[in-house]
C-alpha cells in the first residue's frame, strides 16, 4: 500500500481481469491513490467479444485488416520478383501493433494524462487496446472504403504496388531499388533516366504493362550502376538495405544514432535509438544494464523510508 499511494503510474499488460483477481485492479488501487494513472494495455481492449482472445503482434494485424493489405504479389509480384507469386500476405519484419498500436499509444496518453492530473487532481484507467490504434494507420484504406465504396485490394493500390510510380525493382546483380518517383517531376526525371519509352511515361499502356517494361528495363543493370545514374539528379531512390548495412550508413553514423553503448562484464554493444529527441534526454554515452533484481534491496530502502534513503532511481 505505501508503494502504491505514492506511485504516479502503473502499467499492465496482462488479459482484461487477470489484475482483478490478483487484487491490483484499476478500482482496488484507485481506492489506495485517486491520483494514479492505470495503464492496461491489451490486444483488443477490455471489452468486446474478442477482449479475451489470446493473440501476438500478427493475430492483430489479421483482425484488423492490415496484414491483408501486404500481398503485393497479388500485382507486381510476377513482374518484379519482389513478392511471392500466390499473393499470400507477408509476415512484416516489425511489431507494427506491439509498437506502434501498443507502447507508443500509452506512452502518449499516460503523459496526457497526466497533464489532465495536474488540472483536475484525480487520475484514470487508459484502456490501450492495440488492435484499435492499428486503424489509425489505415486512414487511406478505410477513407476509399467508406468514401468511395472500393476497399482496397492486396498489391493493387497506388502505395502497395497498383502504380509504376511506387515499386520495388530488382537488378541485374540481384538487389533491389525502391523508387517512389509519385510527383510529376519525377516521375519525368525517373523516366529520362531509365530510358522509358514515351508512351509508357505518357499513360498509353496500362499500369501493368508499365510496371513489367520497368522491370524488364531495371533487370539490364546493377543496384550501384542505377543509383549512379540516379544520382545526377534528384531522385526519390534508394537500394534496399539489410539492416547490416543500414546500421553502417555513413547518414546515421553522422547523426551519432548508434554512439551510445551499453555495457556489463566487458561487453558493450550500441544502445537501441529511441524517438526521444536528444534535447529531452541524459547525455549519457556509456551505460550499463542492471542484473535481475539488482536494485531491489535499494528501492525497498527507498520506499520504507523516503525520507532517509536517498532516490531510488
């Protein structure tokens, strides 16, 4: 009880009532500390036919319609050898709801909440629910749905693969370029540079053919021999990277994205990046990772006796 009268925020992330019947629900804390911020962060909410479902990160992107958005083989798959031929969704190489539909969200609202606080006195229960949050990422999809009455289709919509202006090509060597040359400009820049013809830059062929002729034409080079050409000029292109070679980029190494480090027992590897800005940070450049329990008998101390202890950190 005296930890929890004195804490600003609790965060959770067990299945809706699992925390009731441990006896640390919203409402048994609440009654301990009006002024607490509860955070429940969950795959469906805590209501709803499916709050009690069990799910990972791809389960949520399955109910939410976005993982069926990802078959770009559907359309472009044949011509440029990006994706597989049965247009079969593709598992994303991030936890796009674990992340983006779950942390980030109640990050944001527990420092909005918070705010309320310091207006109002009291605290609340943030009910984060990641399936929810992914639709906010959806905006195009569902604003055509709705506003035109034509959902979008897997692979054949302007960003995921329909448009010759939005492609992943590959080349002679076996990489691949993504080039989004989607304004006038450049796509006009984008064609002189390739080599199109005129009738495929001027919209006489359908998307399709267009796509295969730039396939068949990007298949003639190598990813370093395009990106020459590319470079005199503005071009909206770029090789596509492995995380190997990202992470050595002479852009992010001049950013200092990966000088921090962290380190125990002689071993030191760059610290995570975190979309922090460094203005609202510790600089810190080297730190190290507490071993499991490691500053238990300190925060105890702390919280027997606040007064005496010092900060707990």
């Amino acid at each position: 009880a005296p930890l929890i009268a004195s804490t600003d925020v609790v965060v959770e992330q067990f299945r809706p009532g699992v925390m009731d019947r441990l006896g640390f629900g919203y409402e048994s804390l609440r009654q301990i500390n009006p002024r607490l911020i509860y955070c429940s962060i969950t795959g469906y909410g805590s209501t709803g036919p499916l709050a009690q479902a069990a799910g990972h990160d791809v389960n949520f992107l399955a109910e939410t319609g976005m993982l069926g958005l990802v078959a770009n083989g559907v359309a472009n798959g044949v011509a440029n050898g990006v994706a597989n031929g049965e247009g079969a969704p593709a598992l994303p190489p991030a936890l796009i709801a674990d992340v983006a539909g779950g942390s980030y969200p109640a990050v944001m609202n527990i420092l909005l909440a918070l705010r309320l606080r310091d207006r109002t006195g009291e605290g609340c229960h943030l009910d984060i629910a990641m399936c929810d949050n992914l639709f906010a990422m959806m905006h195009w999809a569902l604003a055509q749905g709705w506003a035109t009455g034509r959902w979008p289709r897997p692979g054949d919509e302007r960003l995921t693969g329909g448009s010759p202006r939005y492609q992943i090509h590959r080349t002679s060597d076996d990489r691949f370029i993504a080039c989004s040359p989607l304004e006038e400009k450049f796509w006009k820049s984008f064609c002189a540079a390739i080599g199109l013809a005129q009738a495929y830059r001027d919209g006489l062929h359908d998307d399709a053919s267009t796509r295969a002729e730039i396939a068949r034409i990007f298949a003639q080079s190598t990813a370093d021999e395009w990106m020459a050409r590319f470079s005199r000029s503005e071009m909206p292109c770029s090789i596509v990277r492995s995380p190997e070679e990202a992470v050595s980029s002479p852009h992010f190494r001049s950013r200092g994205l990966f000088d921090a480090q962290v380190e125990r027992d002689g071993v030191a590897i760059p610290a995570l990046p975190l979309p922090v800005v460094r203005a609202l940070r510790v600089a810190r450049e080297h730190a190290s990772w507490p071993r499991l329990g490691e500053d238990n008998d300190r925060v105890a101390a702390h919280w027997a006796n606040p007064g005496d202890a010092g900060d707990a950190g």
